[in-house]
C-alpha cells in the first residue's frame, strides 16, 4: 500500500494543528518582545517619575526646616 498525497496532507494537516510553524513562533516571539519593551518603557518612566517626586519631597523637607528653625 503507497502513500497518497492525501494521506501526505492528512498527516501535515494533525501536525500543523499540534507543532507551530516558524512563521508562527516568530509572530508570537515578536508580540512578546514588544509587550516586554512597552512594560520596560513604562517601568524606566515610573522609575523617572518617582525620581523627581522624592527630589521634590527632599527639596520641600529642607524649606520646612529652614523656615522652622
């Protein structure tokens, strides 16, 4: 008994449904990337942001023990 061309594609069909393709896995990969880049960027700009605040806080803090002394 040969194998068929149908039984070729029925066999690329179950695994095309079970393995991901290149194609696929580099979409997925690039998606991932650029979610963690867009969480990266936020995380460095609430670093940032928290940075001046405290500089803020310092700089108030030492008004306020100069004008309390």
């Amino acid at each position: 008994m040969a194998i068929t061309q149908r039984d070729l594609d029925e066999i690329e069909n179950r695994l095309s449904e079970t393995f991901v393709t290149k194609d696929d896995f580099t979409e997925y990969k690039s998606e991932l990337f650029n979610k963690l880049d867009e969480i990266v960027k936020n995380t460095s700009d609430t670093n940032r942001e928290v940075e001046l605040i405290e500089n803020r806080v310092t700089n108030i803090e030492t008004k306020l023990q100069v004008t309390a002394e």
